[in-house]
C-alpha cells in the first residue's frame, strides 16, 4: 500500500509540473525531472546535468554523498513534446562510484 501512495505521489508530481524537486522512492533513493522549456534549441544534457548538480547539492545538505542511479534523456520533438531529462540517485554516507558524469556535471563555455 506505502508503494502505491508513493507512485501516485510521483504521477501527480509530474503531472502538475515542468519540474519535480527529489521525491523519496526508496531508502536512500530519489528521482527528480525537469522538462526542458527551451523547446529545439535547448540541450537535454545541461538538463540532465543540471539535475545531478542540484542532487548533489541536495546530497551534501544531508551530509551524504550523490551516486546516480540512473539517467534519462528525451530529446525535443518540434511540435510534439519538449524534450527533458530525469534521474534516480542515493544519497548514502559513502558512495562507492560518487563521479556523476566525466564532466562532473559540468558544462563549459569558451570565449575568445
């Protein structure tokens, strides 16, 4: 029964939104989505990045450390949906693989 409250809590989240803050699936487990508003020009990656980043920043408020779980991507579809990224992570006192992407989650631009 705690289960299907749970999923319910989740449908309805992303129903009612472009984004979800981390929900609690799990022990030690969360998911968080974010639609990607850009619409074609816009780059489901940093999204997915972004993600990471505002897990790990909400893993180090408890203390813990960031491990991704697993990682999703759609791409913008002009016309028929936006595109976005969803991610399932833990928060655990030692995680034993806590790089997120090689590029840390991080996007770089260079200027000349």
């Amino acid at each position: 029964m705690k289960a299907k409250i749970i999923l319910i809590s989740v449908v309805a989240a992303l129903a009612g939104c472009a984004s979800t803050a981390p929900v609690k699936i799990g022990a030690d487990t969360y998911y968080a989505s974010k639609t990607n508003t850009a619409g074609i020009f816009g780059d489901v990656s940093a999204v997915a990045g972004q993600l990471m980043a505002d897990g790990n920043q909400f893993c180090a408020a408890q203390n813990k450390q960031f491990e991704l779980v697993t990682e999703n991507t759609d791409q913008n579809v002009p016309g028929v949906r936006f595109g976005g990224a969803s991610i399932t992570f833990k928060c655990l006192d030692h995680a034993s693989n806590p790089v997120m992407r090689k590029d840390n989650g991080v996007s770089t631009v260079e200027t000349h």
